[in-house]
C-alpha cells in the first residue's frame, strides 16, 4: 500500500494512518501492534465508525493500568496463560 520510498522518508506511525483514512472501516475491527498503539491511529479509526484492538505493554504503565482498571470488576469470561515466543512477546493460550 504506496510508494516503497514513502516509507523510508516518514515514521511507521504516521504512514500507517494514510492507509486507514483510504479505507472503509465502519464496524471493522482494526488490530495493531504495540508500536502502533497510539492516540493517533485509535482516533482515526474511530473516526471511521471502526474498532480497534492495540496492544499495551508495560512501558505504557499508565495506560496499561487504567484498562487493569477497567476490567478488574469483570466476571472472566475465559482463562488464558502466557508463552514466551522470544524477543520479549508471549502468546495467550486458553488453559484448562
């Protein structure tokens, strides 16, 4: 999606918004990686009537512990663990 020299003059940030402001993303669920977990790109597809899913980790203490927060009343709805895929990312698996 555009001109490969686009992407070496501009920041991973703001070249994944030109994309998401092509599409139609209305009731659409948009996932991203930790890198990407910014204002920026959550605003724009919100703009679009769309969803996101980002990743927070911990060096986003404030904004990992306000959704801890959020969910900490919760009944669980499922029960994960967490593997060690290497380069610091784990993958849930559902236990039990």
């Amino acid at each position: 999606m555009g001109d490969p020299a686009t992407f070496k003059q501009t920041n991973e940030i703001r070249t994944a918004i030109s994309p998401l402001e092509l599409l139609g993303l209305q009731d659409k669920d948009i996932t991203a990686d930790a890198l990407l977990t910014q204002r920026s790109i959550a605003q724009s597809v919100r703009n679009r009537l769309g969803h996101y899913h980002l990743t927070v980790k911990s060096n986003h203490a404030a904004l990992l512990t306000d959704i801890e927060r959020g969910f900490a009343d919760r009944p669980p709805t499922a029960h994960f663990s967490q593997i060690s895929c290497g380069h610091g990312r784990s993958e849930p698996l559902p236990s039990g």
